[in-house]
C-alpha cells in the first residue's frame, strides 16, 4: 500500500501526510506504522541520508515542509 502512495504522490509528499497524520489521535497508530516502514524501505534501499533528503526535497531553497524527521535520519 505504501508503495503505491510513494509511486503516485512521491516521497515526500507521502512522508508529510504521515507525518500530519501521526499529530492526530485517531490515525496516530497507522500513521506511525507507516511511517516506520516507509523509513525501513529508504534503509532497506540503501538510501543515505543525503538520499532521502533530496528524496523529500529538503534541499530545495526555501521550501517549508513541517516534516520532523530529524530524529529518524542516521548519517552513514
């Protein structure tokens, strides 16, 4: 299922709509677990770091995205 929002909307747009979803109590348990499995997914994937933050286009100037994934992230 993950997968299929991933290949329509994008990483990012997906991991911002978890991330929504997990401040709000009655989807905070799908939306932790699928934001758990899509980082298992960049890892599994061998992304980098500076992989998943192109991949959420965290690099593009002046783009807000409210994503708190800062504590999810390992350097390599």
């Amino acid at each position: 299922m993950l997968d299929m929002f991933t290949k329509t909307y994008g990483d990012d747009v997906v991991a911002r709509a978890l991330e929504v979803g997990a401040n709000v109590p009655s989807t905070k348990k799908m939306a932790s677990r699928l934001r758990r499995e899509l980082l298992n997914t960049w890892e599994l994937n061998g992304e980098s770091a500076v992989d998943v933050f192109k991949l959420l286009k965290l690099d593009e100037t002046g783009r807000r995205n409210g994503l708190g994934i800062g504590s999810h992230i390992r350097l390599r």
